[in-house]
C-alpha cells in the first residue's frame, strides 16, 4: 500500500492531492498537461439543474497574495455534464467528486440523485457556500438548520457520500460543521472563499462586475488551517482541506491541522502542473518529516495537546 | 501544445514611455503557429502578484527559438516584469488561444491592420505573414499621443503606414476609424486589435467585410478552466452559448462574440 493512499467514505484516493471544484473544469483542459490518472480525485465544476451562464464580467480580481473570483457557478446544466463531462472523465482511473449546487433545495435533490448515480462519480460535494450567486449557494450555508436540512434531503437521495462544503462566512464554523455531520454528511470539504471585494482606483467602482467576489488563494491558507484546526477536533468525520494550498508543504500544513486530503485551487491558474508536482513531492517531504504514512499527520497539531493532557493525567 | 519554460531574456528595451519590447529564447517557441497568440507570464516568484499576465507574442522566430512580446507596464506585475534584465529566466506559459486567421487573405488582396494603443503588437507578426504570402498590407495605428507610438518604422517596411493619435500631436488627430473613412483604397480583410470602444466601431462600420477582431479581457488560467474571460456568442446573445476569449480567441470572427 502506498504511502500516500487514503481511505475516506466512498473514495479509494492513491494520493491525498485532488484539484478543487471550479478551478479545474470539467479536467479537459489539463489533460493536455498531464495524465489526470495521477490524481487522487477531481471535483468537478459545481453543477446546477439547468445550464447557467454567470455572471458579466470581469470576474476576476486579483488581491494581494490572492484572488477574487464571481464567476456565478457557470456550468452547461445537468444532463450535459452527465452525457459530455463525466462520460469523457470515465476514460480516467480516477474517482469524482461531484460538486452540487442550486438555488433551492429541490435543485440539490434533483442533481444530487441523478449525479449520484454516474459510475465514477463516488462522492458528493453539497456546494452550500458559493458566495456568487443571488439565491441558494451560500445562503444554505449560513445557517446550521438549514444546512443541516439541504445535507438530510441530499443524503436521502444520494447514492454515494456525501461531503458538505463549509463556507468561512460565518461566526462560528464548528456550528456549521455540527449541524451538517448532524444531517448526515459523511465528510466535510473546507474551507469555500472568503466574501471580499476591489474598488477600482479611477472610477471608484468595485472592480467585480458582481460587486463583491470570493478571496482564495495563499492570502486565505491561515484562515482555513485555523478552522480545519477548531472543526477537526469536534466532529467525527473526515475533512479534505482547501484554502490556499500550493506545495507540499502546504499539504502537511492541512493535514497537522486535521484534514485527511486536500484539494488545490487558485494554484492550478498559477501552475498547471502544481497538483502532479505536489503529488512527486510528498514522499521526499514524509521521508525528511519522519512519517511512513501521510495519514499520520492527519490532526497533529492538537492530538500533540492531547498526547500531553493524557500523559499528565 | 502549450507548454510552460522558464526562458531566457535576450534583450529587454523601453520603446516608449512605459513600452516595453522583451525578446525571449527558449523551446517553446517551436510551438507558435499563428500570429495574435499570447503567452501567461507569471512576473515574478512568489505569490505577489499571483497570477499571470496575458501579454501578446508581437513576433516570434521559430528557428532562432525566440519571441518578442510588446507590453505596457502599468500595474504591479507589468512593473516588476519591467525590471528583468538580459540573461535572466522569465516564467512563461504557452502559446495559448487561437489568433489570427491568415489564410482568410488570399495572394493578391489588401489586408487592412487595425490597432490601437498596446493593440499593435501582434499585428506585426501578422504583417510579416501576409507580406510572405503576397498579400498587401495597409496599416493604421492609433495612439493617445506622439510620445506613445512605437514600431512605426517596422510597420512601414511592410506596407502603406497610418497614424492617429488622440491629441493630433502626430499624423491624423482623432481615432483609427477618422484615418479608415478616409482611405482611398479598397481592402478585403481587417484583423483589428485594440480596445473594446474601436473594436465596435469597426464591428459597426465595416462588417460587411471580412473583419477579425482580437479581444481583451481579465484572465485567470489563460487556458480554459476557470471561465473569467467568458462572453456570449452573436447568435444566441442573451443565453447559454459562450465562447472563452484565452482558449476560443482571443481572436474572433466579427459577429461571433457579443463585445
């Protein structure tokens, strides 16, 4: 078995390393870069019941060690991404995590049941904290009992796991995270971006033609450490970190912090082949760390406390 | 096939205030196949600025394995770009888009070139080209002002060269379009770049002829993935047909795009 293998619910990974939901396509256009075998899994654009356009541009924004992005989950629709996207995908030996989004619950449900159904697709990734969108997205997120209600009517229909993805948007995340391992969820994905916005320095006006966009990239890794870090130690399920993530480095980061994979975003537009490089990486960075098995540095930085607490009681 | 190499400067030279001409070397020159492709530049190490900077190839040599690119340094990337010096390696990825279409001008037209502002650039490998294949090439270029205008001198090589600038302080004062109404001279093609106000301006003055426009817009990826640069199709203005400006352009048919 390899060292870098995990087991999470529904998903056989041969490596923790997986590009994250809407910074990757549908993986068409970095298949001419590297083999998408390499990867521990994709998670794939968030998808909608219908097709949907997004938003005017611009859409993007860059902010210091970091970016804004409304795009306003455009995706080509349901039927399309299960006949085009998922079919040319199954060509790869690699699992698929579905991202699910809509503006009401009956759109969660409608994807979910029919997305779950598709032979690669082996998780779920419930997208409750876009931050884009006028209705659904992040509004599902913000609040633990509708959360926790969207993850119950989700998980009634699913076919496979489901991963709630947490929005950072909130006072109090372990709430959050609570509400949805209540309503079912078998794992967490965190963290989503962060609501910011840019004003352009001539006109005055927001930069974004949505007016306010999500931060991600390196400018947003401490906020997502820190509540992997306070979520990890609450809840009982698995966590796949993402916020900022751009080497290995970053990757052990996460994983002391609590998670058990990561997904890499913002870094892909930087770096096309950052995913394969960090996947190379890893093993040289156990060996000088001392660990066998990455899986050991899953919630390192507080099992330490415990390993403490327990040795003084 | 697109391809990322840290490839070395050559010569780097402010043509004009804040206009820069960088010459690169490097084996990805080998993939270059049409004028009005660009390249990503990342513009320094590190994550300050992050992303890249889609800048345009104005010329490439495949077997001297290298390229120039013409830009404007005028944020914190272009800025920092601005400093590297002869010898060292810059951060590229490409070549990426789809460019100019030169076969659309056929041995024994007139191609009318179209540009404005840091639009020029890839016009001049696209003159070169069509000057090769016989076509005869009208150029007209427009700036803010004198002091702005750079590759004059390379442009009238290749053909008939006008000028405009916006304060009248050399050639025609006005926009490329004042110089166009007043050509004595019939054209088949225009390939245009430049800023979304003279695109449309061609778009709504010249579309019954064959008019190909290179657009601009923020990028992300600059290949596809992340769906920023995205603008909707002629056809279907107001709905779910779209096109990518880094990966379908940014060169497009007039019509094709909503601009």
């Amino acid at each position: 078995m390899s060292r870098l293998s995990v087991e999470l619910p529904g998903l056989h990974l041969k490596n923790p390393v997986m590009p994250a939901s809407g910074c990757f396509g549908f993986g068409r256009e970095y298949s001419q870069f590297f083999n998408l075998d390499v990867l521990g899994a994709i998670m794939i654009k968030a998808t909608t019941p219908e097709p949907r356009f997004g938003n005017p541009t611009p859409r993007v924004a860059e902010t210091s060690s970091g970016m804004l992005n409304a795009i306003g989950l455009q995706n080509p629709g349901l039927a399309k991404v299960i006949n085009e996207e998922l079919d040319w995908l199954s060509g790869y030996d690699v699992p698929i995590i579905a991202n699910v989004a809509g503006s009401q619950i009956a759109d969660y449900v409608k994807v979910a049941s029919n997305i779950s159904k598709v032979g690669n697709v082996k998780a779920l990734e419930l997208n409750i904290s876009c931050p884009n969108v006028k209705e659904g997205g992040i509004a599902f997120g913000t609040v633990p009992e509708v959360a926790k209600e969207v993850t119950k009517a989700v998980k009634e229909v699913s076919s496979v796991p489901v991963y709630v993805k947490l929005s950072p948007n909130v006072s109090n995340i372990v709430e959050m995270a609570k509400a949805v391992e209540d309503g079912g969820a078998d794992g967490l994905t965190m963290i989503n971006t962060l609501v910011g916005m840019r004003l352009d320095l001539k006109t005055g006006r927001p930069i974004l033609s949505n007016k306010t966009g999500g931060l991600s990239g390196p400018a947003i890794k401490p906020v997502a450490l820190r509540m992997i870090y306070e979520v990890s130690q609450q809840v009982s399920i698995p966590i796949i970190g993402m916020g900022g993530i751009a080497s290995a480095e970053d990757v052990i980061e996460f994983f002391y912090a609590g998670a058990s994979a990561v997904a890499v975003g913002t870094a892909n537009f930087v770096d096309p082949f950052v995913c394969p490089t960090i996947i190379e990486e890893l093993p040289n960075l156990l060996d000088e760390l001392g660990f066998d098995h990455i899986s050991q540095c899953t919630g390192r930085s507080w099992k330490q406390n415990e390993a403490v607490a327990n040795y003084r009681a | 096939m697109i391809k990322k190499e840290t490839m070395k400067v050559l010569t780097h030279k402010e043509l004009a205030p804040s206009i820069f001409e960088l010459t690169l070397q490097g084996e990805l020159v080998s993939e270059m196949k049409q004028p009005g492709q660009f390249v990503h530049v990342k513009t320094t190490e590190g994550n300050e600025p992050l992303l890249r900077r889609p800048i345009s190839i104005s010329s490439y040599n495949s077997s001297e394995k290298q390229f120039t690119m013409i830009y404007r340094a005028e944020g914190k990337g272009t800025t920092l770009l601005s400093q590297c010096k002869q010898a060292e390696g810059v951060d590229i990825l490409g070549p990426l888009g789809n460019g100019f279409p030169v076969h659309e001008a056929n041995k024994g037209e007139t191609a009318l070139l179209v540009g404005g502002g840091i639009g020029v650039p890839p016009l001049y490998q696209l003159s070169q080209m069509l000057v090769a294949k016989g076509v005869r090439v009208i150029h007209v270029l427009g700036f803010q002002t004198k002091s702005a205008i750079f590759y004059e001198k390379e442009f009238s090589k290749l053909g008939d060269t006008y000028i405009a600038t916006v304060d009248g302080s050399y050639g025609t004062k006005g926009f490329v379009t004042t110089v166009i109404d007043k050509l004595d001279t019939e054209f088949e093609t225009i390939f245009s770049c430049g800023p979304t106000p003279m695109l449309k301006a061609l778009e709504a003055g010249y579309r019954e002829k064959k008019l190909y426009l290179s657009l601009e817009e923020r990028m992300g990826c600059g290949i596809g993935a992340c769906f920023a640069c995205v603008c909707h199709t002629g056809d279907d203005p107001n709905g779910f047909s779209y096109k990518k400006v880094c990966s379908d352009g940014p060169v497009f048919r007039a019509g094709e795009v909503v601009l």
